[in-house]
C-alpha cells in the first residue's frame, strides 16, 4: 500500500491579486516540498456537478460558475476573489477530494494527501467564504456515503480556523462526525463549544490564543481523538491547515512542524484501528510559505510511514 499525492497544475492557475494571503505560491511550495518523496502522483479530475449537488445547490454552482472573469478579478465575498483560472482550480479541488476518496475505499492507496487550491472548508451552503467556493471535504465526505455506501465518516479540521462551511453542509448529518478545533475567537466568529449539530454530530474544540504544542496536543488527547474513536470511521478526512504554525501570519497558535507530524501519526493510528487505514488529508490554509512547506511535509511524511 502506499500514500496517493494527488494534485493538478490547473490549481496554480487559480490568481489572486497581489499581497492575498491565498496565493499561488503556497501550492508551489508545498509541492516542492514534496518532490522526491515516495508517493503514487495521481492528477486530480475535475469534479462534476453532481458531486456538488450532495452539498450546494445549483444556484450555487451557477453563481460559481457565472463569475468567473474572462480578466483581471472578480470580488466574491470580503475575501474571496476568482481569476480565469478559478473555476477549473476549483473543481480540480473538488475532483481530487474525491478521488482521493475512490483510490483509499478501492485500496489503490492506503492514505492520500490532495494537494489543490482553492481550500474549501469555509464555503457555506449558497455561499463563497474565506478564500473557498466549494466544500471540498464535505463533498467528499458525501461522495463517500452516498456513492460508496460508507455509514460513518469522521471529518477532523485541525485548520486555525474554524470549519464553518464544512459544519454548515454537514450539520444535519448524522453519518459525518464533524471535529474542529481552532483559536477562538478569531474569524469567522463560529465554533463555538455549544455548537454540536443537528445530531450531536459537531464537536467544536476552541483553543484559546497563544495555544502551543502541550495545550493542543492536551486538546487533541482529551476530546477530538476520542470523539473519533468513539465514532468507529469507516473513513476519515482530514482538513489539514497549517496556519496554527507559530510563524503564521493569519492567527496566533503556536504549533511548530512536529505537532502535526503527531497528531497525523495519531489520527493514522485511529483510521488502521477503524476504518482499514484509510484516510483522505485535503490541503485547507497555512500561510506563512516556509512554514507550510515544512509542515506539510511532515504531515506527508506521517502518511508515508503509517501507509508503508
Ligand atoms: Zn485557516
């Protein structure tokens, strides 16, 4: 068995104007810090419609789609723009989560990282938001109950920020265990503790600011890794941010590399215990190009050897 990196060049073609943290050089760093490692390279389809529709409406794809730019920018939301590119970035995004989640129930891959930009895991039901059109991971997570007949999906989002959108689309669904932890407060404002699902089927994790290394990993210990081994996943997708590094600028979590090498390590550990290995990781935020370079790769690394 192996770890799938899966990616496509079109999710560089994604632009956005000069200074936007959300930049075509995070991607780039991150794959040239995975270049050389001992991964299958699969290239990310694009996603259909109808993998969407599991969690946006048409109108959604149609506002999407309707406004991409022949030029220059356009303005989604207070942080989200599209550039010609975006569109097909964005469905590269989509299309890789998913056949991410093909390759590991197939056993093509014990484990995959789908490196694609944009992100996703803010995109609400009929809205774009922080930097995301789609929601990837909950698309994902859709495609694996409805299209392979899984009944227990574990969602773990270890992103500085709050899931917003992943929680939004996956709130009243009682075969997605949906765990975020994330500084709190910080944008989107969301993610509070008492915010638990239509199913009790959330379990949000704030960790206060300045949180580093043993206060997360306390965290960690004591609530999202037993939610998810209490919920015995078939499967479990990950949205992997690195922006509570120490070094981001977007927030003020004190992680370094080696905290999210662990809790990879541990979150493998549960997926070989439930769910045969498989896990999914999609690449969310992470915003300081050193820093997420170096901590994606140790993420990486932790795939490789639990996949080995
Ligand atoms: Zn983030």
């Amino acid at each position: 068995m192996t770890t799938a990196l899966i990616t496509h060049d079109e999710c560089l073609s994604h632009v956005t104007p000069p200074g936007h943290p959300e930049q075509v050089a995070r991607l780039e760093h991150v794959l040239a810090a995975l270049s050389g490692k001992d991964l299958l390279r699969v290239e990310a389809p694009m996603g259909a419609d109808a993998n969407i529709l599991r969690v946006h409406p048409q109108r959604h794809i149609d506002h999407v789609r309707g406004s991409a730019p022949i030029e220059g920018w356009v303005q989604m939301d207070g942080d989200t723009y599209m550039s010609p590119g975006s569109l097909k970035a964005a469905l590269r995004a989509v299309g890789g989560a998913v056949r991410a989640v093909d390759m590991v129930i197939a056993g093509e891959a014990q484990n995959a990282f789908v490196a694609t930009r944009p992100p996703g895991h803010h995109a609400e039901t009929a809205k774009t938001m922080g930097f995301c059109l789609f929601g990837n991971v909950a698309i994902a997570a859709k495609h694996a109950l409805d299209h392979h007949g899984l009944t227990r999906v574990a969602v773990v989002d270890f992103d500085v920020h709050h899931g917003n959108g992943t929680q939004d689309l996956l709130w009243d669904e009682p075969r997605v265990r949906f765990v975020s932890s994330h500084q709190f407060p910080l944008w989107p404002g969301t993610g509070a503790a008492d915010e638990t699902g239509a199913h009790n089927n959330v379990l949000n994790v704030p960790l206060d600011m300045g949180t580093g290394s043993q206060g997360f990993r306390r965290a960690m210990e004591a609530q999202v890794l037993p939610a998810v081994d209490g919920f015995a996943p078939e499967l479990i997708l990950v949205s992997a941010g690195f922006d509570a590094h120490r070094d981001d600028p977007l927030a003020q979590l004190n992680l370094v590399e080696e905290d999210f090498a662990w809790v990879t390590r541990e979150l493998c550990a549960l997926a070989r215990t439930h769910a045969q290995g498989r896990l999914v990781s999609c690449l969310e935020g992470g915003y300081d190009l050193q820093a997420l370079a170096r901590s994606a790769a140790e993420h990486v690394d932790a795939l490789i050897a639990a996949g080995a």
